[in-house]
C-alpha cells in the first residue's frame, strides 16, 4: 500500500512536472470558454511567421508576441501583414472589426452607470465586435483562440483583445518557453478552441513608490507581470509622507526637496516627466492604462517639508521617515492649497493619457467634517476640470457625487453603508479589502516583509471572494473592478515586490477577469501550480505558498 501511494504521488508529480503537456484549460486566469480536441494540437515548426492585420497596433502585439517567444524556440518568426503577399502564418492574429453581431447575451461585463470611461486607452471602443460561437461580443478585451493541427488564429475586434489572447498563447507553450535562451523542446500547443473576454473592465495593481521608491527599470517589469495575468490598469501611488515621486513644473521642490526622502531614511527618488512618459507608453503597449494618485489632503509631508506655506500654520515640518500614517495634511482653509491642487492635478492630468486620476483622501485624521468634505468637493472638481475622472479611497464616500467618480474600498468588513450610499447616489466601486486584495500583508505568521493589520492573507483567502457580492448594497452592476495594492513600508527591492505579488496577484487577477461559473478554488489552485515553473524560468521571485500543489 506505501508503494502504491508512492507510485500515486509519483505519478502525480509527473503529470505536474514542467515537461508535462499543457492543457487547453491550464490558464490563468481561467478562460470564459475552453473547447479541448485533442486530435487538434499543433507542433510550432522552426519556420514559422505570424501574419497580422494591417493594423499598426495589431502588428505591434504581433511584435510583442514573436519578441516572447524567439529567445527560447530561437525560431525567427518573421512578422508579415495580412495583405502581404508574403504567404503568413501559420500563426493568425486577425481583427475582425467587420465581423457581424450575432445576437446573444450580452457580455458579463460590468458597465458604467454614469458613462465615464471604462477601460484605459486601449480600451475606447470598437464599435464592431467579433462574433462568438455562443453569441455576444467580444467587446475590447475579449478574444477567439482557435488551435488546429494547421495552425493557431487569434481573432479579436481591438488590439487589446488580441493582445490578451496572445498571453494565453504563451501560457500553452511548455513552461521552457519563459527560458531566457533557446531550449530543445517540441513546441506543442494544445488543440481546441478559447472564447474569451473579461468579467470586469477595470483590473489593477497598486505600487506605493512613495513609501520606497522604485525606479523606471522595477516599474516596467511590474507592468510585464499585470500584462501576463490581463491585468489592465498600474496605480502608482506617487505621493505620501515620506516621499514625493513624480516631478512638477510649477512646484520644483516638491520632487527635488519632497523626493529625497523614504522610509528607513534611504536616498528616495523621483520620476521627471520623460520616466513617467517611459512609464505610461511601456505600460499602453502592453494594455495597461496607468492612474496616477495624489494623495489629499493627508499623506503629504514630503509634499509640506517643500513647501511649508502649505501647511498648517505655515510651520514647516521635518522629513518623515517612519512608517505611522494620519498626521500630515494640506491647509484646507488657505486659497493657496487649491492653486496647488490645479497646478499638480493639472501636469499630472496633461501628463496622462489615461482618463483616470486618482486623489487618495484616506486617512486624513485630522481634517475632520465639512473641512474635509468641503476640500475632496473642491478637488474632485479640479479633477474635472482636469478633464480626468475622479478615484479615490473609499473615505472619498461622504464629499457630494461628481458625476463618474470611483471609491476604491479598502475596508475589511462588507456592512459600509456611507459607500452603499454614495453608490445609490451614483458612484462606482473598485474592489481592494484589505483583509484579501491587499498584497502587503503577510502570507503566514513567518513571512519575513509585509503587515498583518488586516490579517494573514493567503493565496487561498486572496482567491476565494466576490468582488460581485462582497460590499452590502453594492450590486454588481456598481463595481468596476478589482485592484490589488502593494504597500511598500516594508519591501524594498524588487524581488521582495515580485515575493509578495506571486501568486496572489494572479488569483485576484482571476477575480476580475473570469466568469464567476468558473470559480473553483480546487481548480484554481493545481492551474496556478503549474505557473511556479515559469516564473522559476522567466527569473520571477515567488512564495512557494503551501496551500498550491506546486510541482
Ligand atoms: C493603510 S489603505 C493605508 C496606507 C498604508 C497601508 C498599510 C490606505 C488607503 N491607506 O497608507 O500604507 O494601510 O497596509
């Protein structure tokens, strides 16, 4: 019987093992329609090209595709246009902006009430949609992948649909194809068809660049990592006590003077304008829309430590490098205070292509009442005037509606009636409670970085929740999507973010792009398993979390 059971396990380890076929199903996160043939696989020959519509961002994802895929095959995969006479192929990334509309249920996807922008720059909208085999439409994001023995076509009606369903492709290739240099491997793609598109329109991560600064180089490869999950919007906390990360014109020292500092008393930093433009257009190639935040009216001592007509009593404050929140703000009662909210609101905004900004307004203890509701109103309609829609923290709730504006819910307890209301009222909701979506708190008791404040958060806890149901009186139709915030007081580099991002950033991933018939946490868990290798491959550090069967 020992034997036996050892055979088992045995067994089950090969089936896991990195050289183990993939599944048609193997995605994370999973796919809203998977049609497994299995007389259907497809061999990726040495020859083979990827034909694309004459699109230059269609060629572009093209592009991106052949760049992830050469440096381990070390195929050539030669991009040609559609129209080329060039024969293509067999790899097909068509968009179908003239493909018809099969009547049919509509898509899941949660839409606004209020008609701002739901997705990012990517995301405004093809009138067109590819039809569905079932019906619907493939909106903006969503995506047809069909493997035959003959070849693979990926067929979407917008660039960040094809985008979307070549990061899938790139799951079903063997775990070797994340090797930064060519591997002998038979490039197998399971047979079978994906339909595809998201729950949510609105899928992010937050990085606090303020707490610890990270450079341009750490940024970008965060982006990478949103992108592999379909994850579309990086939030940049760009503002906070101990350091102020992003340059303006108007206001030179708040970089130069508020950017020099960050918790533990290291060098900080700060991005000028052409970093964060590097930043953004990184980000918009790979569909992911970047929303700025400036945190008001509290978090700001880097911001007073600059400029101390800016604070109460005009008294200037010392650089704050600790790690205590709630004590700083911004004089609400003195007119300068707005001319600085416009001049930072209006370069970030102008800086910006996303339609999103993003004013913080959490934990300003000490602007209290009318005073602190009386300021969001005043920013919110700069925000406006900016010509950005408006998010903040959920403390946002009690300021009067700003027609579109978003609450960020960070709260670890669903009864919040102040956010129910301002939702009845209009607004709609990102979902991040702390007690799940927050990535800096620890996995277990041991881990060696992060909080616990709202509890240990493993990859369990980080998965198995409904950003649909999760606040009471917020229907479905009010959240916009999910958003997974990393607080960096405590993590430092680069690995220690990736070491709290893996796994829990693909299961909340999975929360706002699946269709909830596909949540399964048995599932979810041996699909994930199967990740640890290629991030083990693409040099990607990960908590090897207990709860996932990795192989
Ligand atoms: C609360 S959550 C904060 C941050 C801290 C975080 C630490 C929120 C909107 N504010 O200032 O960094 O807790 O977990």
């Amino acid at each position: 019987a020992a034997d036996l059971a050892r055979t088992a396990a045995q067994r089950a380890s090969d089936l896991l093992a990195p050289s183990a076929p993939v599944r048609l199903g193997d995605v994370v996160p999973a796919p809203e329609q998977v049609t497994p043939d299995p007389t259907a696989d497809y061999l990726l020959p040495e020859d083979a090209g990827i034909r694309v519509s004459l699109d230059p961002a269609a060629r572009d994802v093209a592009e991106q595709l052949a760049g992830w895929l050469r440096p381990a095959t070390g195929y050539p995969l030669p991009v040609a246009d559609a129209a080329d006479a060039t024969p293509g192929g067999p790899l097909t990334l068509t968009l179908a902006d003239s493909a018809t509309h099969p009547a049919g249920a509509p898509s899941a996807t949660a839409t606004a009430a209020g008609g701002a922008p739901l997705a990012g720059p990517a995301g405004s909208g093809s009138e067109a949609g590819a039809g569905l085999p079932g019906g619907g439409d493939l909106g903006d994001e969503g995506y047809l992948l069909e493997v035959s023995r003959d070849g693979i076509r990926i067929t979407a009606a917008a660039p960040a649909g094809l985008f979307h369903g070549a990061q899938t492709l790139r799951q079903l290739l063997p775990v070797a194809v994340e090797h930064p240099t060519p591997v002998t491997e038979r490039w197998v793609v399971p047979g079978g068809t994906i339909v595809d598109r998201p729950r949510f329109a609105y899928r992010g991560a937050m990085l606090d660049v303020a707490r610890h600064f990270f450079g341009v180089e750490d940024v970008l490869r965060v982006v990478d990592h949103l992108a592999r999950y379909k994850l579309n919007h990086l939030h940049l906390h760009l503002t906070d006590d101990q350091g102020w990360r992003i340059a303006v014109d108007s206001w030179p020292r708040l970089a130069e003077v508020g950017g020099a500092t960050q918790v533990g008393g290291g060098p900080g930093g700060w991005y000028t304008k052409d970093d964060y433009r590097r930043i953004v257009s990184y980000a918009a190639r790979r569909h992911v829309t970047v929303v700025p935040e400036i945190d008001l009216p509290g978090h700001t001592n880097a911001a007073l430590v600059a400029y101390p007509e800016l604070a109460p009593g005009k008294i200037p404050p010392p650089p704050y490098t600790g790690t205590e929140v709630g004590f700083s703000y911004v004089d609400p009662a003195d007119e300068r205070t707005y001319d600085f909210v416009a001049d930072v609101v209006g370069e970030v905004a102008a800086l910006t292509p996303g339609p999103w900004l993003h004013l913080g307004g959490d934990e300003a203890f000490k602007v209290k009442g009318v005073a602190y509701t009386g300021f969001v109103e005043r920013a919110q309609r700069i925000v406006a005037d900016a010509g950005k829609t408006v998010i903040g923290w959920h403390q946002l709730a009690p300021a009067e509606h700003l027609h579109g504006r978003v609450l960020q819910w960070w709260g670890t307890n669903g009864e919040d009636p102040e956010t129910a209301e301002a939702v009845r009222r209009g607004a709609r909701v990102i979902l991040s409670p702390g007690n799940r979506a927050y990535l800096d708190m620890k996995y277990a008791p041991d881990t060696p970085i992060g909080h616990d404040w709202a509890g240990l958060i493993d990859v369990r806890r980080a998965y198995d929740w409904d950003p649909g149901s999760h606040i009471d009186g917020v229907p479905v139709e009010a959240v916009l999507g999910v958003e997974a915030p990393l607080w960096t007081e405590s993590v430092t580099t680069l690995a220690e973010v990736e070491f709290m991002l893996f796994p829990r950033l693909p299961a909340v991933a999975e929360l706002g792009w699946s269709p909830r018939s596909t949540h399964d946490w048995a599932a979810f868990r041996e699909r994930l398993a199967g990740h640890g290798p290629r991030w083990t491959a693409a040099g990607i550090t990960f908590h090897p979390a207990p709860d996932v069967p990795w192989p």
